[in-house]
C-alpha cells in the first residue's frame, strides 16, 4: 500500500495550486463550490480534505479534528474516491460571500489547494427621480439604479433613440443594509422646446442583466413667470400700501409666492387661477402698514418653482410709489383748497347744478380694489369673491354684481345652501350678497372703507367659463361710476372613488383583474398609479383619457385596470393599492386590497317539497370564495313587473357560516323560508343576489314560483322497421312541467345508452307534446338468409358502413344521420311494418332526420342462454315519486330463445 501512494505521489507534484474560481448565484439558492484533483485516491484512511471561509473550517474530513460540517453546506463523500472534493452551499446569502479554501492531503502530502470566490447576483431597478426641467436653462436628470449585486454597474443616456452619452461605470456606488447596491447617475443639459415629447431613456448593464434595462420617460418643462409688481394708488403716505404682484405665463400650478423687504420675508398669500394659453396666473397682494411703508427701501415679490434654482422675482422702492394727488398738503393748505372749491362750487352751481358736481367729486376721490377671487373654486361648497372700496362717503356707494351679463340677486332664502346642486339646465343657484361696512380707513376718519362681496355655490354647468363683474354706482343714480371685471376661475370637483374590485379571468389563465373607478370629478385630467409591496406597477387598461365626454351634469368619470398573477394574491400578504391623484385634491385618494382573493360560485336556487300549511324554504349556496366577508341578499319579483320595481324581502332570510371548506376558500349556505299567501301566489318569483369584492357585478339566481305538474306517459313505445333495418322507436309525453328527461337504452342481457332526438309542438287542448325518438340497427348477422334478405342485408350492410363514423363520433359532419322513409304506426297492438303500395307513398312524405345507434344484442358471458333484443326509455320528471320505464322485447328472439 506505501509502494502505491509513493507511486502517485511521484507521478503528481506534491501541490497543485489551481488558479481562483468565481461563481456566481442567485440568491437563496444553492451553489457548488468545486474542487477536485486528476488522480484516484483509493485509501481514504489516509486522505485529508477540510474548507475554510475567513480563516474558518466550515467542511473537514479525515483531519486531527475528525469530521465536521456546519449547518448550511453539504457534499458526497462517495466521490472522494474520484479525487471529487466539491461543497455544496445549500443557502447563498450576501454574508456568505467572500473566499472559500480547498485543502487536501494524502497520506499527509499537500495534494491540492484551489481558491473559490462566491459571489450573489441581483439584477438592478430604475427610476428617474425627476423629468422636470427649466426651459433654456441647465437642468439635472438623475437615473436611480436600486437593489443589485455586485457593485460594478454602467450607466447610458440616449435621446428618441440615439445615444448622448457612451456607456461609463458609475464609482459612487452606496450599500444598503439589505446587502445590496444603489447608485445614481446625473446628466446636465440645458432643454430646449424642441425637446418636448421626445423621448429620453436611461440605460444601465449589469453582470445579472442579459441584456442592458432601461427606462423611457418624456420631460416635464417648467415655464418661468414675468413678475410685475405694482401698487394700488393711496391717498396719503400714512394709510396702508397695498402692492399688487401680477404673476404671468408660469407652469406648473405648484408655486410659492414670498414677500421681502428690506432681505426680510414678509407672510405669503394664497394661490391663483390657470390661464387661457395652458399655464398659470395669479395675483398677489400685500398691504404694507404705515410703519412698514416708513422703513422704505425695496419691496420684493419672489416666485419659487419646483426644480427652479434660481426664483423669479421683482422688485421697487417704496419711495417710488407716491400717494394721490393733493394727499400731502398740510392742514392750512387743505382749509385754503376747501375754501377755493366751495367757491367753485358755488359758482359752478349757477351753470352746471350743485348735485352733478357733486357727484363727480365723489367719482375722483373713490378707489376701487380689482375683484379678489377665492384660491380654490369646488363644486358644491361655498366660496366668496370680494371687491374693497374706499373714499370719503362710501356709505352713499351701491354695488351691483353680474354673473357674466347676468345680474345676480340673492336667493339665499330659497335655495339652501346645504341642500344638493339644482340639475343641470336650471338658472337658479344659491347666492348671498354682503356688505360691510362703512368702516374708518384712518385716524382722522376722512376716508371710509366698504367691502361687498357675494357668497355662491359653484356649479358646473352655470360657472364654468364664466366671471363675476361688479358695478359700482351712487343711491339714486343709474350711472356705473366703475366697473371691475374678474379673471376666469376654473371650477374643480373632488372625484368619488370606488373600492378595487377583483375579477378572476373566465380563461384559466391565473390572472386577476384589479379595477377601480372614479366619477363626479372637474376638470378631466386624472391619474391613477398601481402600486404593489412597494413597487409600481403598470395600469394594462384605463378609460382616463385625455379628453372624455361629460355626463349631463358636466362631471367626467374614469376607470382602470391593473392585472395581476393570481399566485401573487395567493400568498395572503401581498398589498395591492391605487392612488389617485387629481388636481381638486390636496393629498392622493389611496384605495388597497390585501391578500388572497376568490369569486364564489354561485349554485341554482333550490326549493323544498311543498306540504299543505308548512312554510316554503328557498336554498342556495356559495362555495369556494375568499375573503370570507359576503352579503346574501332575498329580493321579490311581482308578476309583470321589471326588476327596477323589485322589493326586497326583509324577513325569513338567513345565512349558515362562512364555513372553511377548502385551502383558503369558505362558503355559505343562504335559506329563505316564505309562507304561502294569496299574494305570493301571484308572486312573479324570488331572486338570491350575492355581492363579494372579487364581483364587478353581484350574482343573481332567480327561482319562479311555478306549480310542478307531471306529464301524461303512454303505456306501450312505437316501433317502426325501415327497408334497410332501421328500428325506430318513439314514446309521445302529453303535458307536464317542466320538461321531462327522457333515457333510451338498449341490448341484450345488459343495456347501453342510446342518443335519442326531441321535438316540442303544442296539442289541440294547448298542452305541451313531447316526441321523443331513437333510431337503432342491429350489428349481428343472421344464421339464414333467403335471397330477398340477403339482398336486404347488403343494403343494411351499406348503410350501416355508412353510419359507421356517426357511431364512433357523433360529431361528424354529413354521415350520422339518415333520411329513410318511416311512419310511425299508432297502432299499439300492430308493431311490425307492412310493404303495401299506400303505406309507401305514406312513408314518402313523412320523413325524420335522426341519429342511428348501432346495437349488438348477441354479446353475452358464455354459460349463459342467449338474451332477445330489449329497447327501454327511462322517463324522470320532478312530480314523480319514481322513474317510469317503457321496454320493447323482439318477439321473434322471444321464440327463438325459448327453443
């Protein structure tokens, strides 16, 4: 045994390093880590062969220690004697990865040692953080890259199509606690106007990807506003400034407006109202107070805009804005201009008249305040638009407000405000005039301040498109002295969302249909994103589009599907949700749904056997559906009458479970018991709807109350032979309802089922008549044949090849069925056919399309006497107690069988 080791060992080196092995697995799977030597090792006494992980053994066999092995690896000691030393990794985990060592000796000489790094492979995930971008200035997109193994990733930028940056190898890469890697990739451009709708795509190849992942997107541009600030004329320098900042042609609607002074930021206002070309505009005010407007310096209207680094914003001195002719004077200066206008006054008084001079005094000294509409206009809540006067008697001032070139007059006293919108086409709505004041402006209490405003409800079909316009006259005069016209508002309606409704596909395919709907929502821009475990999924069919047709009261509705694989569902904790977001809400409306879900099915309503003064007990059942929440609910039909007039049965109603019957699945069994009334005999029927939130639509099971009667049965069949041998066997039912099942049967010393044909026609006395038919020939041959019925045969032969297809496949086309000539005789006691020349020409004109069976009587278990030809029908019906039989016998087998 020494001779063969130092044999082997002279042929082989003593070591034999092999150069590092990488693998490279998905993971929680297994890996094999090889390692193996080209020599046969037969002593396994004297072999050595241990695995280490970070200075660690993990795997040894044959060493000072003895044999170990930790939990999570594995390997065949069977292959030893093959030089095969390979460990097998049963769950490769990120911490598992690093260096592995193969070490073998034999007979105490270093054999073999071979490095094994192992490795996890995860495919990456993008997203683009944000497709918004400055038009005509530098903007930022950034490629986000989650969730891969291992490290080195490259990332590509391309534009419709065509590359704007080669592919290069991102260095910052950042590990999450979960053992993988992110990375973000940034590429600056400065976007032009011809880049919008073009498609952008960002591209990413990874060691797990077969080929590279990308993910298109279009960008989302950001028009910069022009700021104008301007103030509204004040008759003093001591009153309140008020400054009005128009902003003009900016997008989004998002923004934020800031007030400074001096580089100190003054509170903000509210938000405005979209523009007729597709973007936005707004107006801003700000009412400086005396001290602030004795400060000085600059005043700012800044704008900030998502994504915009840079806001816009305008500026001016508060100097600059000087106050109304005359404002400044002193007190003798205004006591010298008070005397000279009373003497205008009274000499104008000689030529013009004292009272229109004074009214056009009044007209030069009032200030009117532009229309201030309310941020957000939604249907059916109250809103208000306002317009401030000020003068020295405002109290004489009377203002009169339009809705368009419709005078508006207060209807607050007949149309509630918390009552519902009037239907469409109606010119009545809620409104409510107010005004208040005269109130003092300023300490010496020459100037008067009024505010009117009017309180509405919004409705779309009067205030869409429209604006509100103030008249501003004095008592006792029809002269407008000023008017002032309001911007377009636009009017929003909050949509009404529906739960996810869950349908299984018809097809077996495993997929589940998820559904969500939204309606009475203004305007019709709406967006829903499917999520599911945190991921975003792709809506597969929606009916938000772009630019759908109103209902009748001018609200749109939307719909949209996500599908799902049902073993998704199945695994009980799977989320699924949908937000929905729309420009009327300030947070996304979610709706989700968790876990497994299964429609019932539905099973036909059964009734009880009726007994004289006993209640009638209605049953159905729905099995194999989850969740277990279902509602079973009874509704009575009238006779006549259609289901919108239905009437729902409130009492006798009951429901047995949700009982477990299977995997994840319940079902339930729903009685209804009725008692027997005059009305209820009249009763158009009961119907059983189910509802279940994996149903679109509920099911409906409807039961008829109708009296079962049962059908009048002959007590012989007729027969009738053909010139081929074609029997032809028929039984007529009279009557009865419902219909009658009816079984034909045939053979020897057992029976096979025949197919048979029915036809309904409608008696003399206005019952119903069921004929049911059965053709058969016999497959035997006969021991003794004359000539004529050789003959006869070789026809019954040819026929019977004919309907040799038909037998085996009652599917085919053109070859089952027969036409021949046949009457039926109604004549019980006569069963055999006659050949006479009337009974022919009969024949000719009566004619039956019908399956022929193919029977062989002469099959029976040796041992046993031969069996005649026996033609039964089985008739059910659910008035009789048992099943009727009806059996023709051959009476010629008969006597042969007695013989």
């Amino acid at each position: 045994m020494q001779c063969k080791v130092l044999f082997c060992l002279y042929l082989f080196p003593l070591t034999q390093p092999v150069s590092p092995t990488e693998i490279w697995v998905r993971p929680n799977t297994s890996a094999i880590l090889p390692c193996s030597v080209s020599i046969p090792l037969i002593d396994q006494s004297v072999l050595e062969v241990s695995w280490t992980s970070n200075t660690s053994v993990i795997a040894s066999f044959g060493t000072r220690d003895g044999n170990h092995m930790e939990n999570g690896v594995s390997w065949d000691t069977s292959l030893f004697v093959n030089g095969t030393f390979s460990l097998t990794l049963l769950n490769a985990t990120f911490d598992k990865q690093g260096v592995y060592e193969c070490h073998v000796s034999y007979n105490s000489s270093d054999l073999h040692l071979s490095n094994v790094t192992l490795g996890i492979k995860v495919p990456p995930t993008l997203s683009i953080r944000s497709a918004l971008v400055v038009l005509d200035t530098e903007s930022d997109l950034q490629c986000s890259a989650q969730g891969f193994s291992p490290p080195l990733i490259h990332f590509s930028w391309t534009r419709a199509g065509e590359t704007i940056r080669l592919p290069q190898a991102v260095t910052a890469v950042e590990r999450t606690p979960q053992g993988t890697y992110q990375a973000v990739n940034r590429v600056k451009f400065v976007p032009l106007l011809s880049d919008q709708n073009v498609t952008y795509a960002c591209m990413v190849s990874h060691a797990a990807l077969d080929k590279p992942l990308s993910e298109e997107f279009q960008l989302s541009f950001v028009f910069l506003p022009t700021v104008t600030l301007s103030a509204v004329p004040s008759s003093s320098r001591n009153a309140p400034l008020t400054l009005s900042c128009d902003i003009v042609g900016f997008y989004p609607e998002d923004i934020s407006v800031s007030w400074l002074q001096n580089g100190t930021e003054l509170p903000s206002p509210l938000p405005g109202e979209d523009g007729p070309d597709g973007t936005f505009r707004t107006r801003r005010y700000y009412t400086l107070s005396p001290k602030q407007r004795e400060l000085v310096g600059e005043v700012e209207c800044v704008v900030h805009q998502p994504n915009v680094t840079k806001p816009t914003r305008a500026s001016a001195n508060v100097a600059g804005f000087s106050p109304a002719t005359g404002s400044l004077l002193t007190k003798p200066a205004k006591a010298s201009v008070a005397l000279m206008c009373i003497s205008l006054v009274l000499v104008f008084l000689l030529c013009l008249g004292f009272s229109w001079r004074r009214s056009d005094e009044k007209q030069k000294s009032l200030n009117v305040s532009g229309i201030i509409l309310p941020p957000r206009v939604i249907v059916g809540k109250k809103c208000r638009v306002t317009i401030s006067l000020e003068g020295r008697r405002v109290n004489r001032v009377k203002t009169s407000w339009f809705l368009n070139d419709t005078r508006i007059s207060d209807t607050s006293n007949s149309v509630s405000e918390k009552g519902p919108l009037l239907p469409p086409g109606g010119n009545k709505s809620y409104y409510k005039l107010h005004t208040q004041g005269p109130l003092r402006s300023t300490g010496d209490g020459s100037q008067q301040c009024l505010q009117s405003s009017v309180s509405f409800i919004p409705q779309i079909s009067i205030h869409k498109g429209a604006v509100f316009k103030c008249q501003v006259s004095y008592v006792g005069k029809d002269k407008v002295v000023v008017e002032r016209v309001s911007d377009k508002f636009s009017i929003l309606a909050t949509p009404e969302i529906s739960e996810i409704q869950l349908e299984e596909a018809d097809d077996n395919s495993g997929v589940v249909t998820l559904t969500t709907k939204a309606w009475r929502f203004h305007p019709d821009i709406i967006t829903f994103r499917w999520f599911c475990q945190g991921g975003e999924l792709s809506p597969v069919g929606s009916q938000a589009v772009s630019a759908p047709r109103p209902d009748a009261q001018g609200f749109f509705s939307a719909m949209s599907q996500c599908k799902l694989p049902r073993t998704e569902l199945e695994r009980g904790s799977t989320k699924v949700w949908v937000s929905v977001h729309h420009m009327a809400l300030k947070q996304p409306i979610t709706r989700e749904t968790r876990g497994f879900i299964k429609r019932p099915t539905v099973s036909e309503i059964i009734c009880s056997h009726r007994t004289p003064g006993q209640p009638l007990t209605l049953g159905c059942d729905m099995t194999g559906f989850y969740p277990p929440d279902i509602t079973v609910t009874w509704v009575r039909l009238r006779e006549g009458e259609v289901d919108d007039t239905e009437e729902e049965v409130i009492e006798g109603g009951e429901m047995w479970g949700p009982v477990l019957s299977g995997p994840s699945t319940y079902r339930v069994a729903a009685t209804l018991r009725k008692r027997e009334t005059r009305v209820e005999e009249a009763d158009g029927g009961v119907v059983c709807r189910v509802e279940h939130c994996s149903l679109l639509e509920p099911i409906e099971r409807r039961w008829r109350n109708i009296q079962i009667v049962a059908p009048a049965i002959p007590p012989f069949l007729t027969v009738s032979w053909t010139t081929d041998g074609v029997g032809v066997f028929s039984i007529l039912l009279t009557g009865g309802h419902p219909n009658a099942t009816v079984l034909w049967a045939a053979g020897g010393a057992t029976l096979t089922p025949l197919v048979s044909n029915q036809t309904y026609a409608t008696g003399e006395e206005g019952l119903t008549e069921m004929m049911s038919v059965c053709a058969l020939v016999r497959s035997d041959d006969q021991p003794v044949q004359t000539k004529g019925e050789v003959q006869a045969e070789k026809r019954k032969i040819q026929n019977a090849q004919k309907t040799k297809a038909a037998v085996s496949d009652p599917n085919t086309v053109g070859i089952g069925y027969i036409d021949e000539p046949c009457e039926y005789n109604k004549n019980l006691e006569n069963d055999t056919m006659s050949h006479t020349e009337d009974e022919s020409e009969e024949e000719d004109n009566v004619k039956y399309k019908m399956h022929v069976n193919r029977v062989n009587a002469k099959v029976w278990p040796k041992g046993l006497e031969r069996k005649p030809l026996r033609v039964s029908v089985e008739i059910t019906h659910p008035a009789l107690a048992l099943p009727v039989h009806r059996t023709w016998t051959d009476p010629k087998e008969e006597v042969l069988s007695s013989l």
